[in-house]
C-alpha cells in the first residue's frame, strides 16, 4: 500500500514543486538548518536558554532517530525497493525508518506550539514540518510510515527536552523552575 501511495506522488511532479520540496529538504541535510539557529541562539546572550533547549532538542532526536530506531528497524528505502521511484536528490546513505528529516521538524514545531500556541505560530510552524515530511516522499526516499513516525518522535522529542530543559535550567542556571521557556 505504501508503495502505492508513492506511486501516486510520483505522478504529482512540477517543477515549481520539485524544487520547493528539494530546498526543504536541502535546508534540514545534516541538520545544517538546526545547527545554525541552535549556534545562533546559543551566541546570543538573551537567546542562551534557547538555544541550550534547541541544542538538547536536537541531541535527543539524533540518538532517538539515528543512533538507536534506524539501526534497529535498518529498513531499506522506497527508492532501493521500487528502481521506478525519480529520485530528485543524492540517495541517502543510512536507513528509512523513521524519517529523521521530519522528526527535526516536527520536533521544533512542536516545541514552538507549546511555548507560543497562537496560530500565527502553529500554522507555519505545521505547514513547514508537514512540508519537510511530504518533501521525503516526493524525493522517494521515506515511506509514509516512516514520516509518520518521524512526526510521532519529533512531537515526543519536543516533550521530552520539556522535561530535560527543566532539569538542565535549574542545574545550569539555579533556576526552580523554568523562566523563559514556559511550557
């Protein structure tokens, strides 16, 4: 079925979407997009907290994805499984499951909704993670079970750093509770 609907997406096709979909997921390659705005905060001395739940955000879905789901699940990618799937971009090196393009981008989505639920933030902060995780299918590189469950671990992450910001906050900074990240 997942095939399936792979197929169908592979019909969808535009230029002007191709290349949309490739820039999204040029921007989270390696994280690059993370990583700069994580540096960024951390710079910054208003912006250190941040920064610091940004950084811890990451740290939690990179040994969650990378370093523990796709080793263990080592499930092989749509586009070694189906050779008709127009891979739009170099092809991945590690595994499909999950997708950890689209749990970097639900994890800040997330993170942003509980700390700032206005739709102002909610509505783009969705519309970019749904677009990283329907990039990864146009690309035919992750199955929509595995964006699913990227979204699903990157909603987790971001509650998970709640917890470990909290901590992390009082430890570093002798705070009792948390000050500027209120979640």
């Amino acid at each position: 079925m997942e095939i399936k609907i792979l197929d169908m997406i592979q019909n969808l096709h535009t230029t002007v979407g191709d290349h949309f979909f490739i820039g999204i997921t040029k921007l989270g390659d390696a994280g690059i997009i993370w990583i700069f705005l994580t540096i960024l905060l951390l710079i910054l001395p208003k912006m250190r907290k941040y920064g610091l739940a940004m950084l811890v955000g990451l740290c939690i879905d990179v040994i969650v994805c990378n370093g523990l789901l796709k080793n263990l699940v080592a499930r092989t990618r749509p586009c070694d499984v189906n050779t008709a799937i127009q891979l739009l971009i170099s092809h991945p090196t590690d595994y499909s499951f999950p997708s950890g393009h689209t749990a970097a981008a639900f994890s800040l989505a997330t993170s942003l909704s509980i700390r700032y639920p206005k739709w102002y933030v909610i509505a783009p902060s969705a519309f970019w993670a749904c677009s990283v995780g329907f990039s990864r299918m146009n690309e035919g590189v992750h199955y929509p079970s595995d964006v699913a469950a990227g979204a699903v671990i990157g909603a987790g992450c971001a509650v998970a750093n709640i917890y470990v910001n909290r901590w992390l906050n009082k430890w570093l900074f002798g705070e009792k509770k948390q000050v500027t990240i209120n979640y």
